[in-house]
C-alpha cells in the first residue's frame, strides 16, 4: 500500500513553563529554538519539531495502557546498542530522569526518560529501515 502520508512533522508536549521547558531540552538534548512566546515554543531535533504548549500541571503526553500502567508515546532511535550505553550515560550525567535499559523481548535494547513535566519517552537501539537506508545514502 503506498501512502500519501510521508512523515510525522511535528509533535505537540504538553509543558507547565514554556521558557524553562526549551532551555532544559536546549540544555539536555540539543534542540534548536526557532520561536517562542509566553504560550508555546517551536523546537527542532531529532530530524523533528516539536511544540512545547502551556498546559495545566495534569497534562502530560503519557496515557494509560489496559493493565493501568503509564506509558509513553514517542520512541527515538539510536543507531546501536553501543549507541544507547552512550546516550544512557550522557543522560545519567545531565541529570535526566532515566529508567533502566531493557530488554523487552524484541530487537535491541530501550530505556525511559522524562522530561521536566514528566512526559515521558523510550529510546530504542534500531534505526527503522527505511530511515537507515536514507542515512546511508546521504552520506555516500
């Protein structure tokens, strides 16, 4: 089946303070801001925007699962599991809220973070594919 949709372009987090959420993921992850104002801020990492938009202090990106535990709804890649150790470590000196790595039964490894409002996120030792396949041909 081919798709007429071609990729995720932005995300949207719910944030308590729009400015000290883009300075920690300035700070802790590398974003570039490229707009913000009282309400919400423009982030660009990860090959990805994502909009920090003040919220309620309840809000969060997390959801339930049918057993009742909370879970996350993004994952990002990394290429490897020495790739993940690294990243894991880094994260652990910045101070981020991290879980521990895992393994859940299938390819690679995972962990947990959080950010300053507890949305949560999994990072995944495997390049999808196809977006493997577009790194490489980048840069050959």
């Amino acid at each position: 089946m081919n798709s007429r949709l071609v990729r995720v372009g932005t995300i949207y987090l719910p944030v308590k303070e729009v400015e000290v959420s883009a300075r920690w993921y300035k700070e802790k992850l590398g974003a570039e801001i490229s707009y913000i104002d009282n309400t919400k801020a423009i982030l660009n990492f990860a090959d990805q925007s994502f909009f920090l938009v003040q919220a309620p202090p309840s809000e969060s990106a997390n959801f339930k699962d049918s057993d009742g535990e909370e879970r996350f709804s993004i994952t990002f890649e990394v290429d490897g599991i020495e790739e993940l150790q690294q990243i894991y470590e880094e994260f652990n000196r910045k101070q981020i809220k991290v879980g521990k790595i895992e393994d859940r039964g299938h390819a690679g490894r995972n962990f947990i973070f959080q950010d300053l409002d507890d949305n949560k996120f999994d990072v995944w030792s495997e390049l999808s594919p196809k977006y493997k396949e577009r790194l490489v041909s980048k840069n050959v």
